[in-house]
C-alpha cells in the first residue's frame, strides 16, 4: 500500500492544482467576480466539490495577488449569530494569523470584541470565542469583525459554506449581514450550500434582505470524458495502467459525483498493482458498498415504511421523473401517488435524494439518491450486480 499523502486523488481536502479536476469555466467565473467586487452564490449538493472549487479560486487569487487574504468559514456548526461570529473570528484569525502573529492577530480585535482566548494543547492553534452577550451587542460583533477586516488595507475574499444555516438561526440574520456586507469596501464574499431550497430563497426573494446582490453559479458534475481523462492521467503519474472503459466504467458507476469518484479511485491508487484490472475495481466496490452496512442499516429503522420504500425504489431506478406514474407505483409496490409525494419532500428534506435536473420531456423534476454508495447499497442488497 502506498502512503496517504502520495495518493493521488485526495478525498478531503484541497492540494493544490495537479489534484483537482476540471472546473475551468467554474474558476474563471468566480474569480471574475470576486476580483470585480461581486459576491457570489454557489449552489450544489454535497461532496460535489464546492469547497474544492472555492479553495481552488482561493489558490489562484493568492498566486495573483499574494497580499491579498482569504477566509474559508464552514457554519453548518452554527445555531445562533453568537456561534457565527465565534466561528467567523477563528477564520479571519487563521487567516491572518501566519503573517502577523496570533497574538497581534487577536489583539486586532480585543478592545471592542474582548474574545476568550486558549490554545490546543495538541496542536497549539488558538482558539477564540466570544461572551455570548445580548443580541444587540452580537450584532455589533460582527460590524467590528467585518470593519477591522475591511480596513487591514488588502483585498479579502471571503467564503461562508453551508451559509443556509443562517434560516435556523432565531435572529434576524440575513438583515443584519446584509447591512454590515453592503458596507464593506474590499471585501467580496462567496456564499455557498447544499440545501438549494434553503439557500436559494434567501437571495432570489424580492422581500428578503440579500435580494439581487449577488451572481449565482449553479454547480453542475464534472464533464464524463473529462473527468475520464483526468482519471488517466493521475494514474499514469505513478504508471499505473488502466483502461478508459475502467475509467468510463468507474465514472459511470459513481453517477459522476466527484466525491464517489475521488474515494473509489483513492482506493485504488492505494494498491501496488501497475495495473487495475476490472475484477479489482468491482471488489474494492464491492468493500466499500458493504462498509455502509451499519448506517444504512440504522437509516432503514428510522425511516417510515413509506419513506423507505420510495427510497429503495429510486435507488433501484437510479433517478425517477415520474414517480406518480402508474408503472412506477406499481413495478415497487408503493402507497398512493399523494403519498408518495408527501414521502418525496420528506426524504429531500433529510437529504436522502436531491433534485439532479429537470425531465426534458415531461418538465418534472428528476430525483436520485443524494449517496450514491446508499443507492448502491439498495441495490447490492437487492442481489443486483454491478459488474
């Protein structure tokens, strides 16, 4: 087995350009934006690759304009404007933190934000945290944070993931963003998550705060033949040989869903074997279909039986438009067609599926497991062969 940090096709984390695939029209987009002074919104399902792109765009901006600073803050922790700004100040301190000084870093903001301040004892990073005070002096919080920032002098771009998690918040939180975002000078923003029906009213609603304020990049999968080529390529770095129908074949299995490629190809480049057959391709699926055993296994328990039966059944379709036809309903045994669709919002709410595209023939929304390696599982379960 090879060592980690030689694989070839990281699986969670960003390391630099000659591991990430594609995105080319992606990049120059958003960077186009941020370097013009326009925030943006990512939108895109899970483990699709929207921190990787982000952090991708971060790496090129740096190249361009080494002075200028990126913040990477990940929010889905949050549950309050107070967590927010704790977990907003740890990034802007990380960020800032290697060319000043923590301690400098920190002192930035200590007279007016008065943060708790202790140290890993493993790894020795700080970390700040805020007295949780009243919601006005919250609010005034993050006007500091954001000022201090905005008047360090250097461009700052700054990305906020899962940035839906702001609907849960019991603030107002969307108006009191806004009226501290709208008044940053070199500040421009990216404002990325999953939950599209969460994410998308919060910027396209006429009634809300950040209405029309910023462009919007609908992430789409990567190009099939693209993601094929760069597949070969990596392997061909440490000349391993592989097959472009193994290539296809992989791509294909995994729904090209960057993160399903990226874990099955990490396993593989894993191995010592200069060629990758088919048969060890199937078996390392194989392993890792039946890894997901214990929690899927736990999902099954906790899931209505109508909710569980119409998972299976798109699971075992693949992706489903017509899943209040007569055929449908009757090929998987399934309850009433107002059933199924009250089953259908339920499980794209616990994000068990996602809405991948729009049937061109009859308008209606195409559904599919928002796991593929659950979606395999279904049909592994069900004595169906992928090989």
């Amino acid at each position: 087995m090879n060592d980690d940090k030689d694989n070839l096709f990281p699986v969670l984390n960003y390391y630099g350009p000659a591991f990430f695939c594609d995105r080319e029209n992606e990049t120059a987009q958003l960077s186009s934006a941020l370097k013009n002074g326009r925030n943006t919104v990512i939108l895109a399902p899970r483990r699709f690759g929207k921190t990787g792109l982000i952090k991708h765009v971060f790496h090129k901006l740096k190249i361009e304009d080494k002075d200028c600073i990126t913040v990477f803050v990940d929010i889905y922790s949050a549950k309050s404007m107070a967590d927010f700004n704790s977990i907003f100040l740890n990034a802007v301190t990380e960020a800032i933190a290697p060319s000043k000084g923590v301690l400098e870093t920190i002192s930035m903001f200590f007279k007016t934000l008065r943060p708790n301040v202790s140290f890993d004892p493993f790894t020795g990073m700080p970390n700040v945290s805020l007295t949780n005070e009243s919601s006005q002096k919250t609010e005034s919080d993050l006007g500091e944070i954001l000022k201090t920032l905005d008047a360090i002098g250097k461009k700052v771009f700054v990305a906020i993931d899962e940035f839906q998690q702001i609907e849960e918040f019991p603030e107002n939180a969307d108006a009191i963003m806004r009226t501290h975002v709208q008044s940053c000078q070199n500040i421009n923003f990216i404002f990325s998550g999953s939950q599209k029906h969460l994410l998308f009213p919060i910027f396209s609603d006429a009634k809300r705060p950040f209405y029309a304020s910023t462009d919007f990049l609908n992430l789409q999968k990567i190009d099939r033949d693209i993601y094929v080529k760069f597949i070969l390529a990596q392997f061909a770095k440490k000349q391993k040989q592989i097959a472009v129908e193994q290539a296809q074949f992989i791509v294909d299995w995994c729904r090209v869903h960057t993160y399903y490629v990226q874990v099955i190809c990490n396993k593989l480049d894993a191995f010592n074997e200069q060629e990758l057959e088919h048969q060890l391709i199937v078996d390392v699926m194989t392993d890792t279909i039946k890894e997901q055993d214990a929690v899927m296994s736990s999902i099954k328990a906790m899931l209505p039986v109508n909710q569980w039966q119409l998972f299976e059944a798109i699971c075992l379709e693949d992706e489903i438009s017509s899943y209040t036809s007569r055929d449908f309903i009757q090929k998987h045994r399934l309850a009433s067609s107002a059933a199924i669709v009250n089953s259908l919002k339920a499980l794209e709410q616990k994000e068990m599926i996602y809405l991948s595209g729009v049937d061109s023939e009859t308008n209606k929304g195409v559904y599919e497991a928002y796991n593929v390696f659950f979606g395999k599982w279904v049909k592994h379960r069900k004595a169906i062969s992928f090989s």
